[in-house]
C-alpha cells in the first residue's frame, strides 16, 4: 500500500483517498516574473512523479497546479519594462510551459490563474470578517487576525510566541499585531489600473496567500487528498492557507501535505533573492536562448539529464547543484541508454511479477521513493548487458516511462552534444562536427577497412574520438556512432 510523508503529521502514512479511487491533488505553481530556475524544475518534476505513480497505481487523478499572475514582482517588472501585467505573465506563462516540455513535465488538468478568482477570494475573506478573523485597517488593507485561529502553527511546528520573538510592528503599521498577514491590499495612487479590482473594502487587488484558499476550494473542494508545493512554502504561505481556508469554512483543507526538498548550491538554497540560480532554458537550451522569446530549442540529451538528476534523488532530501553532479547524472543516464542501445528493447510492457518490478513498486510506494526505482533500473541495465534479454531491456524501459525517462530512441539521444561530460568539459565545447560529416567520415573509415587499408581506419577512428564521437562496430558491418 502506497506510504505518504505528511509534513502535519511528520510521519509517513497510508495513503486513503478520501472518496475511493479518486485523487484531489492541489500543487502550488509558479509566480510568472521571470524565467523559471533550476530550483522550480525540482518541484515540477518531483509532483509529476507523483502524479504519473498515483496514475500507475490504478487512481484517477484530478491534478490542480496553479499560476500566480498578479504579485508586486510582477507589477514591478511590468513598470520597469513598460508592459501591460497581462502581456507580462502571459509570456513567462509560456516561458514555463516551453521549460517543462524540455523537461517532460506532463501538464496539470487544470491550472487555474489568480485574476480568474478574485470573486472567489473575496467570498472567503468576507466570511473571514464574519468569523472574527479578518479586519480593514486603516490604511485600508484587510488583515487576517492570526491570533484567533486556534491552529495556527500546526503545520510549521512553530508556535506564536516563537514568531512573536523579535518581531516589531514597523513605523505607521496598521495591523493590530505583527503577526497578522494582508489578505486584500488597498490601492495606491502609483499603482498601474490593471492591478486594481472593485470590492467591498475600495480599489486593491489579493493578498499572495488568499489565491490558493479560493482556487483549490473551488475547484477540487474540501478536503484536499494532497496539497504540495516547494519547501520554502510551508511556512509562511501553506501555514496561512490552513488559517484561511479552515477559519472560513471550518473543517481540514488538506488531509497529506507534500513538500520537496530544496535544491541547494554551496549549502545554500537556490533562489532568485539570493542571485545564485540557473535558470532551466541556460541548462538545456542548443544555444544560448533569447531573453525576449519564451521559446526555444531544447537539447534533449541535457534536459534528460536533467530530469534524472532530479528523478535519482529522493523528492523530500536536499539535493546539490554542482557541474560534477551533473556530469555525474549525464554519465549514469548515458549508461542507462547503452545499454538500450546494445540490446534493443521488446514492447510488451511491465511484467509486475519479476524482482525488479516489484522492487520498483515497493520504492515507489514507500513515499516515492524514486532514488530506490532508478536502482531497479540499473539492476535490469545490468541484466540485459550481461544476457543480451530484449525482455530485460524492453522491461527496464516500460518501467522508466513511469518516471518520465528512457523514451528517446538511443540513436538520436546518444547524436545529441552533452556539455555535461567529461569529455565535453575536456573539449571546452561541444563538438563541432555535424551529423553529415561524422557519416562522412564513417563512411571513409568503412571505406579504408573494405580497401583492408586499417591504419587509416584506425586513424579516422581516433580523429571521431578527438571530436568526443565514439563508434560503435555492429555485425553485417553496421557502424553506430554516439557523442561521448
């Protein structure tokens, strides 16, 4: 049975739907500023695992992921770029869609924008004003009174005295403790007139916490069976999302509660605010991509990489960006696809009886656990290089499609240049060669060996190799080659 680790209860638990069968899974998603980093490629890649295993696993999924696209950054870059807000998050909207094709992010079933649920926000903090959890200050804007939710903390472990050490309500606050977090913020003057919504408390726009309350209540209902997001969510936007949803409608917003860990860089958390962040588009782009086109030409050998990067470790530990852990993960999953080239692969899907799948489903249900699957594929790598079993290699590549891996065609991945290599990184480039000179060469090589001319052979051989392009002699005299 399927064991999830619910970050309320902090311990893993079995996994019980709340209507049989059916999944209601809300997943926080992006604010739409900027381009996305390789910390946000960790959180979408981590809940599409667990989408595709909960679908794997015989349930039908209702996937909610949402967008931000109104938020003082995005206001701010709207100013500063001279657009419309609109014209703003519709294209890094489409800048994160472009990220997660090269990532092989399957898309959400719904993903519900906030300015679509501004009504809906205002019902909520409306009945937050009726149950004593909400006041107008005197700046105008609306404030939850965290000091009368009872539960507050509950999800973070923090308690109110913790958060009250060292706060200080700031000069000309109007807010009745410094606790308290704005759920509808009044207009300003300066403020651009497509931020600005009618409402019972005058001209303003949401609260960043107040969105999720109303998408994830109106679209999926409560309680939620999953609520996740990244890890620096749960306190102190998941937390308010509790206050709001629970002291307006009473009852629990979310039976489990998901986060993945952070990716880190030198001990520290990726993170634009820190300016140590790359983004998805520089890991995996051919070239390097425009930064006024929010499409571009992926590297599929990269993105790969960098999906199983992700996918080798578990969704829950840290994980450490560095350019050997990328090479290190660019190197295990050309591995992978060696072997898939040596032995092609049968097509008749997961048989569940053998070892390694059931090693593979019991990783997958301890809390998916994908660092345990990805072992169980190597295991079958190593079994189809050493028997030569289509049914080996044909099994290990149906069980990776549940990860969202192993689906390219080993020729075309391994024709792919890898900057992620150690030969790559020994060039100082990928390779300049193109696919017709590197059969043309071949076809010299093929040449030279049929003259029985095989110093020139060979030499042809190592100039490919100088080049990073390795070959690969196959019987009837068919040459494969591959970027090393």
């Amino acid at each position: 049975m399927l064991q999830i680790y619910n970050t309320l209860s902090r311990t893993k638990e079995p996994f019980k739907p709340a209507q049989a069968g059916q999944v209601r899974m809300y997943v926080c998603g992006m604010t739409v500023y900027d381009f996305c980093h390789l910390g946000h490629a960790r959180m979408l890649v981590s809940f599409d695992v667990v989408q595709r295993w909960l679908r794997a696993s015989g349930l039908s999924v209702d996937y909610v992921r949402n967008i931000t696209d109104i938020d003082d950054k995005i206001i701010r870059r709207a100013v500063e770029t001279g657009r419309r807000i609109g014209e703003v998050t519709e294209f890094y909207i489409d800048a994160m869609h472009a990220d997660e094709r090269a990532l092989g992010v399957e898309s959400p079933d719904r993903e519900p924008r906030a300015t679509q649920y501004v009504g809906e926000m205002l019902d909520i903090i409306g009945k937050l004003e009726t149950n004593g959890l909400a006041y107008q200050a005197e700046d105008g804007d609306v404030n939850y009174a965290v000091r009368g939710f009872p539960g507050y903390g509950k999800l973070s472990g923090k308690t109110l005295d913790d958060l009250r050490a060292g706060e200080r309500v700031a000069v000309g606050s109007s807010k009745r403790d410094p606790l308290d977090f704005v759920l509808w913020k009044s207009a300003k003057a300066e403020e651009p007139a497509d931020t600005k919504w009618e409402s019972p408390y005058g001209l303003g726009r949401p609260g960043w916490h107040i969105e999720c309350s109303a998408m994830s209540k109106s679209l999926l209902g409560l309680p939620l069976d999953i609520h996740g997001g990244g890890p620096d969510l749960k306190f102190p936007h998941h937390e308010n999302e509790i206050a709001q949803t629970e002291g307006a409608f009473g009852g629990t917003l979310a039976n489990i509660w998901m986060h993945c860990g952070p990716l880190m860089v030198d001990s520290d958390k990726m993170s634009k605010s820190l300016g140590n962040f790359r983004t998805i588009r520089q890991t995996v782009a051919q070239s390097e991509p425009a930064a006024d086109q929010s499409e571009y030409q992926v590297n599929p050998r990269e993105a790969e990489m960098v999906r199983f990067f992700i996918v080798r470790n578990h969704y829950r530990s840290p994980q450490n960006y560095t350019p050997d852990n990328l090479i290190d993960a660019q190197n295990a999953l050309d591995r992978l696809y060696q072997a898939l080239q040596n032995v092609p692969a049968d097509d008749q899907g997961i048989d569940w009886n053998e070892p390694q799948a059931q090693a593979f489903k019991a990783a997958m249900d301890d809390d998916f656990n994908s660092s345990g699957a990805v072992a169980a594929l190597f295991e079958l790598a190593s079994e189809a290089n050493r028997t030569k079993s289509a049914r080996s290699a044909g099994q290990m590549k149906a069980l990776a499609s549940l990860l969202g891996l192993l689906q390219q065609a080993p020729a075309t991945y391994f024709q792919s240049a890898t900057r992620y290599s150690a030969a790559a990184i020994e060039q100082g480039a990928r390779s300049s060669l193109d696919a017709d000179a590197i059969q043309s060469l071949i076809d010299a090589r093929t040449a030279a060996k049929a003259a029985r001319n095989f110093a020139e052979a060979d030499r042809i051989r190592a100039e490919l190799r100088e080049s990073g392009i390795e070959l690969d002699d196959k019987p009837g005299g068919l040459t494969q080659w591959r970027r090393a």
